[in-house]
C-alpha cells in the first residue's frame, strides 16, 4: 500500500504558526511518526504553497499511489481547480484537516474537496492524518 499525503499551503510553518490551533510540532516531526507507526505503509510526504503545484501533485499522485490524504489548507475553500483535479482521478482522496473548520469563520466552511473526496477526517489535530491512514487500512480488511 501507498499513500501520499499532500499538504497545501502554509502548512510548512507548521509548529510555529497559530500553535494554539495547529499545535506546535512540525510536520516533518509528525511524519517521521507515522512511517514508524505504519511501517508496512509506504507513505510519502510533500507540501507546496502554490495552487496549480498542487494540482500537479494530485494528478501524478494516481500513478504511483493506492490513495492520497490530502490538506488542501485554504484552497479547500476556494479552489474549483483542486476540486476538479480530486474528481479527474482514480484513485480515492481522503480529506484532512487539522482544526475543526465547522467551529471556526463562516467562510471555512464550503469545501471544494469534500464532494469529490472518499470521506472527510476534520478537527483531530495532527491525529487526523493518523485517522486517514486508518481508514485505508480498514479498506483493505
Ligand atoms: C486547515 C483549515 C483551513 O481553513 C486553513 O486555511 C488551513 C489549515 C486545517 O488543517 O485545519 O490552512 O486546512
């Protein structure tokens, strides 16, 4: 099994940014405890800030992945683009965010990807990462 988690932008600064609501570990650090975690997973990591990078990174995603978790960040909210690119592929999205966005601004809560996605994992912290994988896991039962 494979997955790709791809993270949208601004979640780099994760650890700094806003850590009342995002926490204050980087995501590098969580994701080192994940591969240990599910070490009969392979699964990779990649982040970008741009819009259409993302695109990029979903549409090839389905070449080399059984699945993708995906964090689009604000693009959830704004970006037909992305919401086109889940919906063109062939593989499932599962849908990931760190805080609860149903708790927070109005404008947080339209997603683009959540009609296209598999299911939605939201307001867990960093463990909704941890949920996505499982529910592949679970799959595959
Ligand atoms: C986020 C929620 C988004 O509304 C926000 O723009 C983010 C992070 C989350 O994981 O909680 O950048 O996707």
């Amino acid at each position: 099994m494979k997955l790709l988690i791809l993270n949208g932008p601004n979640l780099n600064l994760l650890g700094s940014r806003e850590p009342d609501t995002y926490g204050s570990k980087s995501f590098e650090d969580y994701f080192s405890e994940l591969q240990f975690k599910f070490r009969n997973i392979e699964l990779s990591y990649d982040q970008t800030n741009i819009e259409g990078e993302l695109i990029d990174m979903i549409q090839k995603g389905q070449e080399d992945f059984n699945g993708i978790i995906l964090n689009a960040a604000a693009y959830t909210h704004t970006s037909v683009g992305i919401g086109d690119a889940v919906a063109a592929i062939n593989i499932p999205v599962v849908e990931v965010h760190i805080s609860n966005t149903f708790s927070r601004e109005d404008f947080r809560h339209k997603s683009y990807i959540s009609p296209n996605s598999k299911g939605i994992i939201v307001g867990f912290g960093l463990q909704s990462y941890d949920l996505a994988i499982q529910s592949f896991l679970k799959d595959n039962e």
